[in-house]
C-alpha cells in the first residue's frame, strides 16, 4: 500500500502548505450531519467492485468484488489471504487512495468516492490512521515531529490531541505532550523521543508508526501488515499494544496479513479470497 502523503517524504513543510491550500474551501464536513455517529456504521461497503489491469491479454484480469461489508465502531477485523493477492489494495480503497469501478464506500456515512481529490485527502488525514507495512517514517526527523505530521494536516486530530491531555487548549505544544504520553505507553523510552527515525530498530519504527497513527483519535486505524519485519515474540507484543490502545479510544481497526496465528486479537476474521474472482 502506497502513502497518501508522498510528498511530505522529500518535504513534510512544503506537503503540508499545498494539502492546505489545494483543500481550500472545498473541504468536506467532517461527516454528513444528519447521521448518529453512534448509530450510523463506522465502513460500510456496498456493491464494490475493482478491477486490476492485465498487462497479459491472455490472462484474465483479478477483481475485488464485495456485495457488503460492514465495520462497526470499536470492531477489530483481521482480513487475510497470501501475499500479492490484493489486500493492501482493498486497504487503499478504504483509504479513498484508489477509487472503485463501481459500488460505494462510506466512511461515516460519507461516501468518499464522491469527494474530490483535496477533500479525500483531508477527509482520510481527519478519520483514518494508516500503518504502512514499510512504516514509512521520515527518517531524517526525530520521533516526536514523526508523530506530529497528522496534526499539522488535520485540525480535528490537533484538536483531540490536545483534549486527552485534558487541556481545553488547543496548541502544537499541549499536541506534544499527548505525543510523548502516547509513545511512553507504545514502550518508546523518552531517551529516543528527540532521536532521528532512522536511527531506531525495525521494532521501534513499528511502534512510533503505530503512534503516528493513533494520535488525535482517528476513528478507523487501517495497518498493512505491520509485524510482517518481527519475530513471534515482538509480534505478540505489538499487537496487544496495537488493540489497547484502538480500545481506549474506541477506533474500529482494520489489519490485514498473511499471518494466521494473528487472528485471536480480533472480533472476526475473513478470507480475502472471498471477495477476489476472474474478470
């Protein structure tokens, strides 16, 4: 799965002005007012379908095909099937990065293919977290600016970054507060908060994604195959840290792996091969 936010690897200064300014005041609200967000589902897909491209006339081209699929608030669901089969693909649906030939998905009840490009960005940096299989930290910045990159996009998640520290303030200042509490309960020593991402071993690198992704309570965590790159051990770890910390605030989580021995951390499971058939 590709990053949304590309550009903000070569220049996270110059990503942030132009996701800014190209959003504008075409910016989507943050979910369709009239729906509950306590009754509404958090995903809801409905009659999708996306088809790869054949580079091999021969060869008939794979397509996801999902009739329905739904995810609650506060649901875990673990999405399995080999490598290459598609997963990170769906993941990149979920996340409006690609766009479906046909069907919906809603997002707290907004359908994000509807949105144009600008708002799809800041609809997913506002509501999604996503943890990369490659991490995709800036490696040259320490862990706390790491962190720190969705509240510069979204004031939403600045915002709830600032209240779990209990302040009614709202600043960069109060946000790396909840940064540093939020890699203390990751287990990312204070003694490495002021280190450049690079330095870090693949296990920590692991953790501050999973940080950046969970600062300002986004309330859907999608992650690709985080623990691909760790031992059994570190991978047991991790994950009891991943589903702690998606229950204290209560996000809905997608993972997705090849790794069956995962799936007792979750509410459910699905094959993914379900959903894949022949053009």
């Amino acid at each position: 799965m590709k990053s949304p936010t590309s550009i903000q690897m070569q220049n996270p200064n110059m990503a942030e002005s132009n996701l800014v300014q190209d959003a504008g005041a075409d910016l989507v609200p943050s979910c369709p007012q009239h729906l509950s967000e306590k009754t509404q589902p958090l995903l809801q897909i409905s009659d999708m379908q996306f088809k790869w491209k054949s580079t091999d006339s021969q060869t008939e081209a794979a397509q996801v095909q999902i009739s329905t699929f739904t995810l609650s608030r506060d649901e875990r669901v673990f999405i399995h099937g080999p490598s290459g089969c598609g997963k990170s693909t769906l993941l990149s649906l979920c996340a409006g990065i690609l766009e479906p030939n046909s069907g919906s998905i809603r997002l707290l009840g907004q359908n994000i293919n509807t949105l144009k490009k600008a708002q799809r960005d800041q609809f997913r940096v506002d509501h999604l977290g996503i943890i990369f299989q490659q991490f995709n930290l800036i490696p040259y910045l320490d862990l706390i600016s790491n962190v720190m990159l969705p509240c510069q996009f979204s004031a939403r998640r600045l915002q709830a970054a600032c209240a779990t520290t209990g302040s009614n303030q709202i600043s960069a200042a109060i946000a790396t507060e909840a940064v540093k509490h939020l890699l203390e309960q990751l287990g990312i020593a204070p003694s490495h908060w002021n280190k450049p991402a690079g330095n870090l071993s693949i296990g920590q690198q692991q953790r501050v994604a999973a940080a950046r992704a969970l600062i300002g309570n986004p309330q859907l965590i999608i992650a690709d195959e985080p623990t691909s790159a760790l031992d059994e051990a570190h991978q047991r770890d991790f994950m009891e840290c991943l589903i702690t910390q998606c229950r204290s605030s209560s996000a809905g989580l997608i993972f997705v792996s090849h790794d069956l021995r995962l799936t007792s951390f979750f509410d459910r499971q699905v094959n993914f091969l379900e959903w894949q058939t022949k053009a």
